[in-house]
C-alpha cells in the first residue's frame, strides 16, 4: 500500500531541510539566484515582509501566477504563505502543489480565534512561535515544523533571538520536571499534555525548529544556529540588501559553518550594506506581527 | 569503526542515530581534513543543489573522491544518491560523480506526492519501510551496478562495489536493516 501525507513524510521533509537556509523571493529572478546560492527551498511571495509592513493594508496570498512563475524557475522546494486560519487559501496552496504552506502572521489573519486544521491536508505546514506552549499548540492543530516568529520585516535579529531562547530554557526546563509535574505545566503553557510529554522525554520538539523574523547578516543567521534553530528562514534580508547574490551565498555558508569563527570572518568581508532596520521599540502594539496568532 | 555523516545540510542526526544503533561510532563531519581518518561516508537526504555546491566550495568533493579511490564505502540516500551519481538527467552539473548511475530528480511529483511503502530490498529485508520524499530515482545503471529494489519498475536502491544508494530514507525508520547492510559492507573492506 502506498501512504501520500503521512505525519513521518510530512514531518520528514523539513528534516531534510536542516541545516540549510529557506528564502522569500518574489519572481523567477530572484528564485534562480536563491537556488543557484544554495538555498534549500524558497517562500514565494508577492512582496517581501519589509515591503508589507510598508505598504500597510490587508496582507493576503500572493496571486498563483507569482507561485507558478517560482515554481517552474527552480527544482528546490517552494513554500507559500497563506493567512492564519485561513482554510481555503491554504487548500489552494495545496492545489497549487507547493511543498509546504506557512500559516503566517506576516500575512493579516483571517481568523481572530483558530488556526487552520492542518492535520486534513496532503502538505505540510509551517507555523510561527514565541515560546513552548504556542510551538505545540501549532503542533497539536499538525503544523509538521515549527519557526520562530522574530519580527518580520525589520532586519532586527532581537526579537528571533528572544523566541529562541524563551523556548529553548521551556524545553530544559520541562525535561527536567518530575513526571507529575507535567499536567500542571500543560495547563499553565497552554499546551497539549501529550506533546509535552513527548518534549519531557526526548528534551526537543517532534518536529523541526527554524529561526526567522529578522534575520539580515550571515552573522545573524550563525547566531540562530548557535542558539539551536535547526535551520534558518531569511525573509526581506536577501533582497533588501545592497548585494542579493553575495548575501545569499554568504548567508548559506555562514548557517552550514555557524561555528567556524574565521570561515565567518572571512564570509562577512566586503558584503556590502545589509538591509536598513527597524528599532522594535519604535513598532506600535499594532505594528507588531508577532502579537498575530493564538 | 568510525562512520561519518556528511554534515553540510541535510537529516544528519537520523544517520548518527540509526548507525548507533546498528552498532558503529558515527560523528558528523563538516571539513575535508576529517575525512581520511574515516572507515565509511553517509551522505544524507537534503538539498542536493545546497550538499553538492558546499562540497565544491571547500574541496570536499576531491577528498571524498580519493576516499572512494581507496575503496571506503560511501552510502548516499535521496539527496546523497543525487551527489553520488555520474549522470543527472536534465542538467550538466554533477557532484561526485562516483556511481554509474542516471538519476532522475524529484521523480516521483512535488511533496504532496511524497509517500512511504513497503519494499523488498535484496539482501537486506523482504520488507523494508521506504519513505520517499520529493524523491529520485535511478533511470538507468552501468553494468557493474546492482539493483537492489524497485517500486513500480523504478529502480530506487542499487549497490556498486563499495557504493550504496537508496532514494528512500532509511533514516527516517526505526527499522536499522540497511545501515547494517552498509556497516557490514565498511568491515568487508577494511
């Protein structure tokens, strides 16, 4: 018999991902450089997040033509997002044929109390996190990869660093609890009982943990690996720098050698400017992607 | 016997863990110089565009190359197939270039095509859990290859002297039938 969307080939496909850097373009062009720098999938997008934090508005899937333009210009995997609990634009995702969809708060959420079920669909999904208890929540609702939320679209590595933390001292913490501990931590993370007892037993998340949310320098993405994400989501980093080729290179390199210290040093010579960012203390509450998701 | 898993990008921890349990020592290896020391070489599933230009980069591929002139077996799954074979379909550039293969890429559709089943795989298992994701497969194969196992007429593992190739992901099991093929092909050649 054969199986098509099963939680170990679902679940498989980001293992296979480790390691390696995923990044948003926005057409054929910039998806061939992507690939060509060693990228081991894209998110296709109209706009980048910096430019969707500027244009302001409702934020939804980009248009199929942009996906299929992505899609028939490179071999790698392409990833798309849609709007947190919105079923029908992931079901056309999944018509579509990406190979992983993000339920993204990058994008204006469609629902202000569910994510989407993700269990009933062939692909896999994506989903952003703060801290342990949203991560297996997302896990719980069949997200089969987890990604730090950051704040998107600022070229400010804070924020990532903040989720990947919070979340790493969560798992320490709970593999080190006594077994009937576990419920009451369940109840005060939010979380289900039975992930967390998995995250008791194994000190890790079922699934795989990437960084993203402000990732702009082949120094930022080294840090995020440091830190443990098992790989690395770069969004406006890429093409918002002065030199998108040299960046993507040097951004792949720098995440499969993080801790090779003079490899790095000599990676971050002459690059050029990375993207402008923006101070998170200066975003009001509303411009605050990360607050989006439940 | 010192196994290393090439840990450039991909499913390295699985190797580790599956040749663990098949009873070898496995560490994950990043530079060129910690190659020769090695008794075996596993390329694991990943990007084989992302594997295959971090290899060249750092001479990676020249040394893994003399480590095949020497006879070392290497084991390549999905990505790592791709790496080792002589002829990819449908581009120029090939990696390693060891396996007197042609592989097809992502053969099998996009990810929601990707599937697991079971197969027989010769000489390791009537019945192996195969998970194939956006995998390849084999096209053809030099004379000196031998098939190991088809899934509907498409060749997806296949053994060439010291070299061994799934395009499924044995890893991904908790079934370690086929690291100890290839732990068991690490002692005949030692």
């Amino acid at each position: 018999m054969v199986e098509v969307g099963t939680t170990r080939v679902k679940r498989g496909m980001a293992e296979m991902q480790k390691g390696g850097v995923i990044m948003d373009v926005t057409n054929a062009e910039q998806a061939k450089i992507a690939e060509a720098a060693g990228a081991v999938a894209v998110m296709a997008l109209e706009r980048v997040p910096a430019d969707i934090r500027a244009a302001g508005g409702v934020a939804r899937m980009a248009d199929p033509r942009v996906i299929e333009e992505v899609m028939n210009a490179v071999s790698i995997p392409v990833m798309a997002k849609c709007r947190i609990g919105h079923y029908v634009e992931a079901k056309i995702l999944e018509a579509l044929g990406v190979d992983y969809i993000d339920e993204s708060e990058v994008l204006t959420p469609a629902d202000d109390r569910f994510h989407i079920n993700k269990h009933e669909f062939t692909v896999p999904f994506v989903c952003g996190a703060r801290d342990l208890g949203e991560a297996l929540r997302r896990i719980g609702e069949g997200a089969s990869m987890i990604r730090t939320k950051g704040e998107a679209g600022t070229g400010n590595i804070v924020e990532a660093v903040r989720h990947m933390r919070t979340m790493q001292a969560q798992i320490r913490k709970v593999q080190n609890m006594s077994p009937d501990e576990l419920m009451a931590e369940a109840k005060a993370l939010g979380a289900p009982y039975e992930l967390l007892k998995y995250v008791h037993e194994h000190g890790r998340l079922p699934v795989v943990n990437f960084a993203a949310g402000g990732v702009a320098t082949p120094a930022d993405a080294a840090l995020m690996m440091y830190l443990g994400a098992d790989g690395v989501f770069v969004g406006s980093g890429i093409f918002k720098s002065e030199n998108p080729e040299k960046y993507a290179r040097a951004i792949v390199e720098a995440t499969a050698h993080y801790d090779d210290y003079e490899r790095l040093a000599h990676l971050m010579k002459g690059l050029g400017g990375a993207m402008k960012g923006i101070d998170i203390a200066s975003l009001g509450e509303d411009q605050r992607l990360q607050e989006r998701g439940w | 016997m010192n196994i290393g898993v090439l840990a450039l990008q991909g499913a390295v921890a699985e190797h580790i863990r599956m040749l663990e349990k098949a009873g070898a020592r496995a560490i994950p290896v990043k530079r060129a110089e910690e190659i020769p020391a090695l008794d075996g070489l596993v390329i694991p599933g990943g990007e084989s565009t992302t594997i295959g230009r971090l290899m060249k980069k750092y001479g990676i591929d020249e040394e893994v190359r003399e480590f095949s002139a020497q006879g070392k077996p290497i084991f390549g799954t999905c990505a790592g197939l791709i790496v080792l074979a002589k002829r990819i379909a449908g581009q120029d550039e090939t990696y390693l270039g060891l396996m007197d293969i042609t592989v097809e890429r992502n053969a099998f559709g996009r990810q929601r095509e990707s599937f697991e089943t079971d197969l027989p795989v010769a000489g390791v298992a009537d019945r192996f859990r195969a998970v194939f994701i956006r995998a390849p497969y084999i096209r053809e194969v030099g004379e000196n290859v031998e098939v190991l196992s088809k899934f509907q007429d498409r060749i997806v593992a296949a053994r060439q002297g010291h070299l061994l190739a799934t395009a499924f992901h044995p890893e991904l099991t908790d079934d370690e039938r086929v690291h100890a093929y290839f732990l068991q092909m690490v002692n005949e050649s030692a």
